[in-house]
C-alpha cells in the first residue's frame, strides 16, 4: 500500500488482535482503491464532457462566421440580409447557452449530461434541418430537402385530420436538438463531397419521427484528422431523447438516421 499497490489484499492474519488490524487495512486498502477510481473516472467524464461541448461550440462559430462574412460582402439583397443578420442573432444565442450549461456543468462536477426534456413542436426539427441545410448551401453543397411531416401536415389540416397536425410534438431539450444536428453537418462541411446532392428527409412512421440525412464522403476524407468526439456526442444526446441515432456506409455514401418518438398535444398535456 505504501509504493501504491492497492490490488494486492492484505491476508488474514486470524481471529486476535493482529487479525482485526489485518482486516481493518483491508478495508483502508478496497476503500481507498474505489475512491481512486471515482476520481478518475469523475476526471475523465469532465474531460469528455468539456471536450464534446467546446466541438458544439465550433459549429455555430462556424455558421456565425460563415453569415457575418456574407454581410461583410454586402452581395445579398436586403430581404436576405435581413434573414442573415436574424441568424448571427440565433446563433450568438446557441454559442451563449452553450457556454452557460458548460459553465454550470464546470461548477456542480456533473459526471453526466441530462436533458431537460419537455414538449416540442416537431417544426422545432424542422426549422433547425432547414437552417443547416441552408447554411451547408452557402458553403457550397447542392442539398435536396423531403419534408414530407410539413407536407403531411398541410394535407391534413386541410382536410382536418387528426393525424399528424401541427400539435404533433416530440419530448425535447431544444438545446440538445440544435447540438445533434450542428454536429451531423459539421460532419458534411468537413468530409462531404461537393460533387453530389445532399439528401435530407423529415418523415412520419409508425407513430415516430424520422430523420435520414445521406451525404457522398470526400475521396480524400481519410486524410482528415477525427476524433469522432461529434458523432459519439450526437448519439449520446439523441440517447437522451429516448431516440436512436444509428449510420451506416454504402459504396462512400454516409448515412445517419435518427428517430424520435412522436406525442400529441393531449398526451402533452397530461403529463
């Protein structure tokens, strides 16, 4: 115990005085062995929590960047700009909620990330697909969008459906939600191939929410230093939702599908 050898027990010295010592350092050497291994497993919880949210950090960076220098070309007419300036707002309140819940995680020592879930109209999604789908356009990607819950959802509002309107929500932490999707088109921003379409579909099915975002990979990809920190982050935050996030590779096209379970405005507000 005193060079550091904890695994090693202390044997039984039998039934006197030097017996219960013998069994006391026992349990000195088992206690001390398991708060040495709370500690660091505490230590590197942190770490990866610090490390997966300084990554979500970079995106909306990345997208406020990619906006501000847009404006600064002044090469947008005036509604666009407008629609710009919106988005640097949304996004430098991304980076501060971002920043506030690491802060706050920094402070109590959280060992794991929750999620503060509530009821979330499935537009949420929606809007959110549609700006990172926008945003990967001005960085250069052709992007094919199959919102079929909006064309769903219009076609039943107007015959008035029950199904599928627009009280249709998930349980949902909007924070979480903005952080999943960021790091899937950080995704494509760094490995995708600029040279085939994006292909991105929101859908109902089986009383869940299906999210299919597909992406051809750069030949050169490989080359590209991973970590794979944003993918591992992405499903642990979709774990959370009580989703799946599962991908799969199909002759160098990338898949990512994700869903969520769906609820209705009366279920919503029973709970």
């Amino acid at each position: 115990m005193s060079v550091g050898d904890l695994s090693t027990p202390v044997p039984p010295c039998g039934g006197d005085e030097l017996g219960i010592v013998a069994g006391e350092l026992d349990t000195l050497r088992q206690t001390l062995q398991e708060n040495i291994r709370r500690e660091n497993e505490s230590r590197q919880a942190n770490h990866d929590l610090i490390t997966a949210m300084s990554h979500d950090l970079r995106t909306p960076l990345t997208v406020l960047n990619g906006y501000l220098e847009i404006l600064r070309l002044k090469r947008a007419e005036p509604e666009i700009q407008e629609k710009y300036i919106r988005r640097c707002l949304e996004k430098a309140g991304d980076i501060k909620a971002l920043t506030d819940r690491m802060f706050d995680y920094a402070l109590v020592y959280e060992e794991e990330e929750t999620a503060e879930l509530k009821p979330l109209s499935v537009s949420v999604i929606s809007d959110c697909l549609r700006e990172n789908c926008d945003f990967i356009r001005i960085a250069g990607f052709t992007v094919s969008e199959d919102n079929r819950w909006e064309e769903k959802n219009s076609i039943q509002q107007k015959f008035q459906s029950p199904d599928y309107t627009a009280e249709t929500m998930v349980y949902g932490d909007e924070i979480l939600i903005k952080r999943i999707f960021s790091n899937l088109f950080s995704n494509i921003l760094k490995y995708g191939d600029k040279r085939d379409t994006v292909s991105v579909k929101l859908y109902p099915e089986r009383g869940s929410l299906r999210i299919s975002i597909q992406n051809r990979i750069r030949e050169n990809a490989a080359e590209t230093e991973s970590t794979r920190i944003g993918l591992r982050s992405a499903r642990r935050m979709v774990e959370l939702h009580h989703g799946e996030l599962y991908t799969f590779v199909d002759t160098n096209i990338y898949h990512v599908c994700i869903t969520f379970n769906m609820i209705h405005k009366s279920s919503a507000c029973s709970v």
